[in-house]
C-alpha cells in the first residue's frame, strides 16, 4: 500500500506536470523521512518512461516544425506567377511579330515552349504546396492523438492504484477490527510482557488429553483450545475452550457464538488447522 500510495502520486505529478507532492495518508502512515524515500524511489522508476516520452514528443515536435517550413517554402508562389505572367506577355508580343512577319514561327514556339515551362512549374508546387499541407494537418493529428492516449494511459494507471489502495485500506481496517476483538492479538497490541500460551484438548480412546502447544500444532477436528494471554486472563480463558469445526458439534457450555467464533479465527490464523 505505501507502494501504490507514492505511484500514485508520482504518476499524478507526470499528468500534470508537476513535482510530486506526498500524499497525507503516506505522510500519516510513515513519516515525512520515509514518505519522502518512497516518493523518490517510485520518481526514479518513471525516468526511464518519461525519457522515453519525452524523445517521442521531441521527434514529433521536429516533425511538425519541419511540416511548417515545408509550407511556408511552398507557399511562396509570386515569384512563379510573375514568371508565367512574364513569358505570357513575351508570347503575345511575340506572335503579334510574327503576325507581321518581322519573326519566325520557330521563335513563337520558343517562347511558347518557355510559357508552358513556367506553367508546369507553377502547377508542381502549388501541388507540393497542397501535399506539405496535408502532411502537417496528419502529423497534427498524429500528435494530438498520442498526448491523449499518453495521458489516458496515465489515467487508467491512476484508478487502478486507487481502487487497489481503497482496497488495500479495507483489508486493512477489517483485519485490524478483527484482531482487536482476538484475546492473543489484545495482549499483543497492548504491549503485554505475558506470552500468549495454548492448550489442546483432544478427545482419545482412553478419554481427553490435555497437549501443550507453541501456536504450531495442527488441530484435529473436534480439538479444543484454550487461548491463555497472561495472567490477567488465565482463568477465563482456561475455562472457555475453543472448540474447531466439526458437524453436528454444539458449542461448549458458557460460550456465546461470537466469542465461539473469536476463538476459531485464532485457531485457523495461529495454530494452523489441519
């Protein structure tokens, strides 16, 4: 959860733009030292990502830049249309000449040649002028396209860890209620000197058995457990066995069902049920 806690809030400082702030839960659960060590760890692991990131929107920034100049270059269609405009006026001077017999047809289909020149020029780039166009609106495109799916990604990545956090804290509090309620975990959380200590009564041919236990010891069905977290507590839980599941078993005398089922979470959680 600390872990997921400092992704996040790294993974949020990337969308955004930003330096990562600690998260208050982090900060809560760990101190500023250490919150700030997790934060670090998890921002070194997203360099590799970042470069990466960065680099492809460098070369698409390139690319639009170099798109841009392409039009600009392309764009710049005066000098060709005076030069048709030029080899226009030349060609009608120059069959008035001929109309009047000072030149020869040989000189009017130069000229003519040199116009249709111009002209094919003209046609070409205002065509390299309409292709730079297109490329730049596509590469446009293509890079408002990758930011969303880039920032999207990071989205997606967000949720999930805080689903898993939320999680992560239910578990949490769950477990914890639950080991409050437990007679060992009681005296463990209250820093108590006196070990927990266990006894099992199991039934035998030649009647019960009374078996010393270090919380390891694998239980059989219809094995009873007396919890025994120091001295304060001996004498109750010396009398008030836990009893492991077995059908058709009733509870012992004394026990209420919640303190019955008290007893058989610490006998599956700490002594290992068969």
């Amino acid at each position: 959860m600390l872990k997921l806690l400092a992704r996040a809030a790294v993974l949020t400082a990337e969308r955004d733009g930003t330096e990562p702030k600690i998260p208050p839960r982090l900060l809560e659960l760990v101190g500023a030292t250490e919150a700030a060590n997790l934060i670090n760890e998890q921002s070194d692991r997203r360099k590799a990502v970042a470069a990466a990131r960065k680099n492809r929107e460098g070369a698409m920034q390139a690319g639009l830049e170099a798109a841009r100049q392409d039009v600009a270059v392309y764009g710049r269609m005066e000098s060709l249309d005076e030069l048709v405009k030029l080899r226009q006026e030349r060609v009608n001077s120059t069959r008035a000449l001929v109309d009047r017999n000072v030149l020869s047809m040989t000189v009017l289909n130069q000229v003519q040649t040199e116009l249709t020149d111009a002209e094919q020029r003209r046609r070409e780039a205002l065509n390299q002028f309409a292709q730079a166009k297109q490329r730049l609106v596509t590469m446009q495109a293509d890079a408002l396209r990758v930011q969303a799916d880039l920032k999207n990604d990071l989205e997606v990545e967000i949720e999930t860890i805080e689903r898993q956090v939320a999680d992560n804290e239910r578990e949490f509090n769950s477990s914890e209620s639950v080991l409050r309620m437990l007679p060992a975990t009681r005296a463990q959380f209250a820093k108590e000197a006196n070990r927990v200590t266990y006894q099992v009564v199991r039934q035998t041919d030649a009647g019960p058995v009374s078996i010393e236990s270090t919380g390891m010891t694998v239980l059989q069905p219809g094995d009873l457990v007396n919890i025994i977290a120091g001295e304060s507590e001996s004498s109750e839980q010396a009398g008030s066995p836990v009893v492991t599941p077995q059908s058709g078993k009733s509870l012992p005398a004394g026990r209420s069902a919640k303190q019955q089922e008290a007893g058989s979470a610490v006998a599956d959680q700490r002594v290992g049920p068969k």
